[in-house]
C-alpha cells in the first residue's frame, strides 16, 4: 500500500503511486526534507476568537506534520461548517472547506480514488455528531484511512451558542434557557461502536500529549478518530477545567499509556479495576502496589468493549475521563480493499470497451440493406 | 396443416401477469428473438413497486410491452394489438388500452371464481360477452404446460412455473420468431439446474407446437426486416448505454470514473452495471445515503477523477446542497437524474419528467447547472458522454436526465467505433499561473471560464478552495460586496458560455403536400421524443404541415433557439409535468408556446398526441 507506508514512515518522503508521476514524486521528496512549521503557515490571517483552542490545535499540527516526511502537496484536509472547520484555510496543503457534515463523505471520495494521499478530517461536535453523524459512523466502519480530528467545544459557537449534541445535559443555552433535555453524546463510545479502528481523546491545551496522539493516529492504517478537548472561551468557557487545570488534571487524569497499570489519583493509589458488579470497568481507592486486578492498558485488545469501557469511566466523575489512546487494531483498510479489487480486475481481463460494447448478443446491418445477426 | 401467413408492418404485444409470472423475463427474450430477426424495436417494461405484491391482485400486475416494425420504431407506448393476460388482474389492469379487434390470449386456468374475485371481478369476463369487440383466446397455459412436461422429473409446482415460456413459445409461433436462440439460452440460464432447462425447454416448444397445431389460430404474421443505418447492433437499455456512455466519457477525458451512489429506483441498475466494469478502471462506492454519494463524487473529482452520482428524484433533492458546493467549487461533477412519478416517494417504477425545474433551480443561491436530457435508451449513451465532455472542459456539475422509461427500455443501439468519439483530454495544472510563482486556482481560461484544475499532489500548487465566496483569480475567502456580484455573474456566464459548443436546434420541417411550409412547431425534449416524433410523422401522412424539434441542452439552451421559435405562429410542448418546458421558453424567450401535459406515470401515446396537437392546431 502506498499511504499507509508513507504515514508510517518516519525518516523520509512517503512512496507514491499513480495518478501522480514519478517526476512529480522525485520534485517532492526534495522539498519535504526541508518541510518546517512555518511552510504550512497560509497567508490568511487567522479569525478564531481570542483565546480559542482552536490556535493551539493549528500550531500543534504544523509543527507535527513535518516529522511525517510527507511532501506538503501530498496532504489533503477536508473540512465541514463550523469554527474548528476554517482550520484548512490557515494550513498551506491542499483543502477543502466543504459543507456541513458532510467531510467524511467527501474525503472518502478522494481517499479512495487517491490513496497516496495523506487525507484529514476537521470537524467539531455539531459537524460530526449532528448533522454528519451518519457519514462519521460510516466512514469509521468502512475504516476508511482518514485522520479524523473532532473539535469538542461542547457548543455551537459559529451560530453563538446553542446546545450541541456533546452539551451536558441540563446545559443553559440560548436555546435552552431552562437546561437542556438531550442527553449528549459520548463521542468515543460512538466511534468504538461504530467499528472505529482507532479511537483516541486529548486536549487541545496540552501540546505534547496532542503531538503524541497525532502521531499514533498517522502511524494507525485505517481510520483513526482523535477527540480533541477545546476550550471555547465565548460560549463555554472553562468546560474542561476539570481535566486542564494542573490541581484536578495532574493526580486525576486517568492517562492511558500502553503497557501502563491503569493507576492515577494522590501517589497513584486508585486505579481502573473490573467492574464487580457490571460488565465493564471501574475504579478503585487505595489500591496496593501488587494488586494484580489493576489493568494493564492495552489499546491493542480486538475485543471493542475494553475500548468502550475505558470511553465510559468519567461518566460519574468527569476529572477520571481518560486521556489517550484507548484502542488502536489492525484491519485491512477500505482503500487496500478497494484497490486490490480494482487491480485483481485490471489485471484479470484486458479492458476492452469495443468488446464490452459490442456485448455478446450484436449483429451487423449492410449498407443498403439488413442482415439477421452473424 | 399449412397456415396462412399475413404480413404486417408493424406489431405492438404486451405480456402481463402476476409480478411472480416472469413476465419481464418473457418480454426481454421475445425482444431478444426480434432483435434477431432485424426488425427495429422499442420496449416499455412496467411492474409494480412492490417486490412481491399480493399475487393475484391488479397491484401485483407486472407487464412488458414491445413494439416490433419493418421500419424505425420511436415509441412502444402504442395500444397493443395483442395482449397475453396470464391471470384475470392481468386482464382487467390492461384491458382498457386495447382498440377493438385487439388480440386476448388469456390463461383460462388461473379464471377461476378466486383467481377473479382476487381481481376485482363480480362475473367471468370470458362468459358473459364483456369481451365480445376483442379476438379472445381462452388457452389453458397452466395445465397445457404441466401436461407438456410428462417424463421431466420436476415438481408440480416448477413445472407450472414454466407456464411464461409456454407463452412465449405460442408468441414465437404468431409472429415467427426463431425457436433455437431462446433453446440455447434456457439450456445456459439454468446451467446448473438441467431439469429446470429442459422443463422450460418443453414448456416452450410446447407453446409453439400449439400455435402451430391448434385452429384457435388461424394466421400467423410476419414483420419484415427493418431498413436502417449500416453498422454493427445490438439491443440496450437505457440504464446500460448511460453506464457506457460514462465510461466512454471518462475515457475521452483521459480520466478515472469514480461512481459514488446509493441505491434507488429507477437508477440501480447503472450502478450494477458500473460494478462490473472495474477493470477499466471505474471505482464504484456504495454510500450511506444520497448526500455522500455526491460528496464521495466531489472528493474524487477534487483528487482528479471524473466524478459521478446516480439517482432518481428524490435523491437528487437530498443532493441539492452538495451540487451547490460543487457549483462554488468549480469542479467537474455528473448527476445523473432517472426521473420517476414524484412529488416525494411518488410512483418510483413509473416515468415523468417532473424533475426539470428542479435540476434547473432546486439549490440556494445563483448556482446554475448545466442540464442535458436523453431522448430514447441508445441515447443515454451519447448523452451520458456529453454530459463528461461538458463537466471536464466547463469544470461544472452537469445533471444528465433520463426517466423510468428510457432506463428500462430498450431498442437496438448502432455500437460507435472508440475512433470516431470525440476527444476532450483533460489537462491538469502542473505550473504555477500567478504573479512570483503564486497559483491561482480561480484564474480562468478566457474561452470557457473553466478555473484551472491543480489535483493534490501537484507540488507548488497547494490551495485551499471552499463553499465561502471566493476572491476573484486568488479564490481566497472573500465578502467583498463587488467581488460577490462579479462572481455570481461569472459563474452564470461560464454555464452560458457552454452553448459555444453545443450544436444548433434541428428542426424536422418537411414542406407540405402542396409545397405548403409549416406555421406550428412541436418541440419536445427527453423521453417524449419518440411519441412526439411517431405523431408528428402519422398527422402528416393524414395530410397536415407539422414541424418537429427536440431538445437534448436545456441548459444552456441551443443559440439559435430563439430564431427556431420565433419562426412558426404556434408552438406546442408536450410534457410528462404540468409544463416545466414551456414555462422555463416563455421566460426566457417571451414565446407564448402552448403546453400540452400528462402526468399518468406512463410515456404518451402516439395516438392521443395526434389528437390532441390536431386539436390544439385546430383552435
């Protein structure tokens, strides 16, 4: 496979393949040597509120995106409607900022019919998970190789500040002035239902663990969903203290690093546990250094309850929300499928658009007359 | 004995049954008999929505009309000489387009006092002389076919299942239609089922003998070979020759085809076809819904392919935002619109051409389209590649209309040579076109107001480009009152500029008997061309001056359009909407054409549009 490879690929310039050519290919490999932040700044001046969370993603992935090796014209990002869905007017690849919701689909089409491309979704609560919910899921199931990048404000803020479908419930909006009766989204749990491949959570305000999580989700082949906390300091400001500010984040958190005991609080006494009582997971007070019930986290696990589980933990107590990768498995990708058929048929029969015309049921007609069928 | 046999110029016979009867079945292969023979032919398959309606029942009636000539057939929607009624609804759903002296053949077996009252009917139709103007033939095909199968080991059950061949055999022997080729394609259909084949096999041949033996007829008849263009045939549908058109037209354009879309009748069927022809290197993506079948054809056309979608009527208002975004964007796009009975879910098996205005206007905004129709099923073919050439060379969404009735139909397709196809390579944008090495990707080729198309991957010339109004030449965001108004404008000119290279309106304008020059003009566009043109033709052999002209651009229209109108005194449109066509001329040309309309789900009849154009040229 082609993309895959060049994602994968940390120490020089991705391989390419058809349509583009090879003298295309060698003009890039010269210039993603030297790629750098500063390339992939546009000339358009940035119009994200002050304060917006939104800037410190943007720096995040400039800075990030060199250290693929890509050629900078082999990235596409596919944008929706919303704030976070301006981001591909201020990264100097290729992009498009599409219609509402409907990003998923669009870069299905182009991942798909381009799969040396490096091809990223940005979009925010309301894009993927109301009025693009169905092309998300599918585009998750389908395990398409798209980098998925969910903006969670938890607000409308382009339309000033309506509930979203991530809006906790009882939330005072403008149009909820008496709270809020939906009950909101968990998107991890959503994604990992859906058969997402890769599902991840981290926050915009923490710069090394978002460059940590961007970098497992471009090394994952297939469809990778990044959740990304971000602060909307107009319309739902300091949402996610819970989890930013150093007093609750710092002994709280439950961070999810592979191969880790799962344990977190004061000295790391508590720790995700099976739930006794349930199916899942739950967690535990002043646990023993030994307890051999801690779980060791393992994204790996091909069983998507895990995942699912660990989506779950902060529904009581948001400061144990996990951060990080909870599940990152193997399956062969929509586009490896896809081009497999399509080569298997190239190459099964010589394509002949006279023979497949002609069918096999023609006859010929003389000039000057007819002739029943030969 | 010998029998007589009588030769006639023309033949129309509707096969109608139970939806479970195989009536399509029976039809495609006496068409594919007929098309052997050299005649030229039109069909009209017509079946109910639901997959299995409750058998017996008028809605369960599947049918399947085919008009056969020894001269160029341009329609099948004629009442049919002869009608085989495999079941009493069959009978009642049909009897009303039959002309005294028609031809019944029923199947008396299934005329039993459930199988009519099932139907609808109070009294046996066979015996109390309501059928007494009609050539009615009580045949028991049933036990006829189960009796022929004496020594097949096959259940009762599949051997009545044979009862359509049955038919098709005794149809065979009316209209001396060749026995071997439907042998050999029962014997390969039921490959691995032999005693089916053979079962069906004796059900036909049983049919034939009947005819043959029986003195319940008395003549058989026989339709000469057709006069027509040299060139090698074959039969098609209106859904296959779009398919092929489509692949023709990405292969003129040196692209990939990309075809995302999600099932819906009328329109299913170019998407299995398109499934099956990857080896030319056509990727097919079966989307959630509607919208991401657009969007999957925006995201790979803006990745350098030629996108597609296919849909029917209902879809098409589900894609209505995207083709707006890929009017803003400027790329190439082709939706292609198989019409159906609306508004909403409406009657999805039946044709119209409701969906004019809709393709036309149905977005937000000044987004204008370009809109091609296709006039009979081998023309999809050729309007399908037009519709590529128009998307590639205008960098514009295209919507290519056909309707229920062009896509199930058939009628032989003269099969073009790849040389003689017209050539529009695309080329993409590889070299910066702005001032210092900048790129423009809104600097457009003064020509055809096409923007350049730079495919991703293209070093040097990333851009970012979006549903936002864009600056003029930069295409950077841009709410500049001034900058908006010039890029509306532009966009509409960029469509109307298309009409450069679109050919002129041709009008089918005989002088009269008495060299007398026409003063009305019958100008149709889609579907309708075949009755439209068959009327024109049968009021002039009764001695009026008719012109007749067809429109395949509907936008732009063809230049010369408003000359073409202005030329006659009267103007008459025939359509199957209450009079989209002739809304959208007088608008745009201040003609007061006259609209002549129906909306019964069916193609016009070329009998009842005589009348009724006589009449309007009358008033």
């Amino acid at each position: 496979m082609t993309e895959q490879n060049a994602v994968a690929s940390s120490n020089g310039a991705g391989r390419v393949s058809r349509p583009v050519d090879a003298e295309v290919a060698e003009g890039s490999r010269t210039r993603a040597s030297v790629l750098t932040a500063k390339d992939l700044k546009t000339d358009q001046e940035v119009r994200w509120c002050p304060g917006c969370g939104d800037y410190a993603i943007l720096a995040a992935v400039q800075s990030f995106l060199p250290e693929l090796g890509i050629p900078r014209e082999k990235y596409a990002f596919i944008s929706g409607i919303g704030c976070s869905s301006r981001f591909p007017y201020y990264l100097n690849t290729y992009g498009m900022h599409s219609i509402h919701g409907r990003a998923p689909g669009i870069a299905t089409g182009l991942a798909v019919s381009r799969p040396d491309l490096s091809v990223w979704v940005v979009t925010g609560d309301g894009d993927a998970l109301s009025i693009g919910g169905n092309h998300l899921i599918h585009a998750l199931r389908r395990n398409v190789n798209l980098k998925i990048l969910l903006f969670n404000n938890r607000i409308y803020g382009l339309t000033k500040g309506q509930f979203s479908p991530t809006s906790e419930f009882g939330k005072v909006t403008k149009t909820s002035p008496l709270g809020s009766i939906d009950y909101p989204f968990n998107p991890l749990s959503l994604a990992i239902g859906a058969g997402a491949t890769f599902a991840a959570r981290t926050l915009a305000s923490d710069r090394a663990h978002l460059t940590s999580v961007l970098r497992a989700a471009a090394a994952h082949q297939g469809a990778a969903f990044i959740e990304i906390y971000q602060n909307c300091e107009i319309f739902n400001d300091r949402a996610f203290d819970l989890l930013t500010k150093p007093e609750s984040r710092g002994e709280w958190t439950v961070e999810l690093t592979a191969g880790q005991p799962l344990r977190f609080g004061p000295g790391g006494t508590s720790a995700v546990v099976h739930d006794p009582d349930g199916f899942g997971l739950a967690t535990k007070k002043n646990v023993a250094d030994d307890d051999p019930g801690v779980i060791i986290h393992d994204p790996t696990r091909p069983d998507p309850s895990y995942a699912f589980a660990l989506s779950r933990l902060g529904d009581d107590d948001p400061r144990l929300t996990p951060i990080g990768v909870l599940r990152d498995v193997e399956l062969p990708t929509y586009e490896e499928l896809m081009t497999h058929q399509v080569a298997g048929a190239e190459e099964a029969a010589k394509a002949d658009l006279a023979k497949l015309f002609a069918g096999n049921d023609s006859w010929v007609v003389a000039p000057g007359g007819t002739h029943p069928r030969d | 004995m010998v029998k007589q046999i009588q030769q006639v110029d023309q033949v129309v016979i509707r096969f109608a049954g139970d939806s479970g009867d195989g009536m399509q079945l029976t039809g495609e292969r006496f068409t594919a008999q007929t098309a052997a023979l050299g005649n030229n032919l039109s069909t009209l398959p017509n079946y109910p929505s639901e997959i299995r309606a409750p058998s017996g029942t008028i809605a369960g009636v599947s049918s399947y009309q085919l008009k056969f000539a020894d001269h160029d057939v341009l329609t099948a929607g004629d009442p049919p000489d002869v009608l085989v009624a495999m079941n009493p609804a069959a009978l009642k759903a049909n009897l009303h387009d039959l002309r005294p002296g028609a031809i019944i053949i029923v199947n008396v077996d299934e005329f039993s006092r459930r199988g009519l009252s099932k139907a609808g009917y109070a009294s046996n139709p066979l015996e109390d002389q309501s059928l007494e103007s009609f050539d009615l033939h009580a045949v028991p095909i049933t036990s006829l076919t189960v009796s022929s199968l004496t020594g097949i080991d096959v259940t009762r059950k599949e051997g009545e299942r044979a009862k359509n061949m049955f038919a098709l055999g005794l149809l065979s022997w009316m209209y001396q239609r060749p026995v071997e080729p439907t042998i050999t394609y029962l014997e390969q259909k039921f490959a691995k089922k032999p005693l089916i084949a053979q079962a069906n096999q004796a059900a036909f041949r049983a049919g034939y003998n009947y005819g043959e033996t029986t003195e319940l007829f008395a003549v058989a008849y026989e339709v000469a070979p057709a006069t027509v263009a040299p060139g090698r045939y074959r039969s098609i549908s209106g859904n296959v020759a779009t398919s092929y058109g489509l692949l023709a037209g990405a292969r003129q354009a040196g692209l990939r085809l990309f075809v995302g879309s999600y099932p819906i009748t009328p329109a299913t069927d170019i998407l299995h076809d398109l499934v099956r022809h990857k080896r030319f290197g056509v990727t097919t993506f079966q989307a959630e819904d509607e919208i991401a079948g657009v969007c999957s054809a925006i995201g790979a056309s803006f990745g350098g392919a030629m996108g597609v979608t296919t849909t029917s009527g209902p879809g098409l208002s589900l894609k209505s935002e995207a083709i707006g975004l890929a009017v803003t964007l400027e790329l190439p796009l082709v939706i292609v619109n198989v019409q159906r009975g609306g508004p909403s879910t409406g009657l999805p098996t039946k044709t119209e051409q409701a969906d004019l205005l809709q393709a036309m206007y149905g977005r937000n905004g000044e987004a204008p389209v370009a809109v091609l129709a296709a006039r009979s099923p081998a023309d999809c073919f050729d309007t399908a590649l037009e519709a590529v050439r128009i998307a590639t060379t205008y960098r514009t969404p295209v919507i290519m209309l056909t309707d229920g009735n062009l896509a199930n139909g058939s009628e032989p397709w003269r099969i073009p040579d790849l040389d003689e196809l017209p050539d529009f390579p695309v080329t993409f944008t590889t070299e910066p076109n702005g001032p210092d090495g900048t790129f423009l990707p809104f600097l457009r080729d003064p020509e055809t107001l096409a923007r350049p198309w730079a495919i991703p991957g293209t070093p040097g010339l990333e851009h970012r480009i979006g549903g936002l109004e864009k600056l003029d030449g930069a295409g950077t965001v841009s709410h500049d009152p001034d900058n908006h108004d010039l890029m509306v404008r532009t966009r509409a000119a960029k469509v109307a500029a298309i009409e450069r290279t679109i050919p002129l309106l041709e009008v089918d304008d005989p002088p009269g008997p008495d060299g007398e020059t026409a003063r009305t003009l019958v100008l149709g566009w889609g579907s309708s061309y075949g009755p439209v043109a068959a009327a024109c033709r049968r009021m002039r052999r009764q001695g009026a001056t008719v012109a007749h002209a067809h429109l395949r651009h509907l936008n732009p229209f063809p230049r010369n359009t408003a000359d073409v109108l202005r030329s006659y005194d009267k103007v008459i449109v025939p359509e199957l909407n209450l009079g989209q066509l002739a809304r959208l001329l007088r608008a745009e040309y201040l003609v007061d054409v006259v609209s002549y309309t129906q909306v019964r789900g069916l193609p016009f009849r070329a009998d009842e549009l005589v009348e009724a154009l006589t009449e309007v040229i009358g008033r």
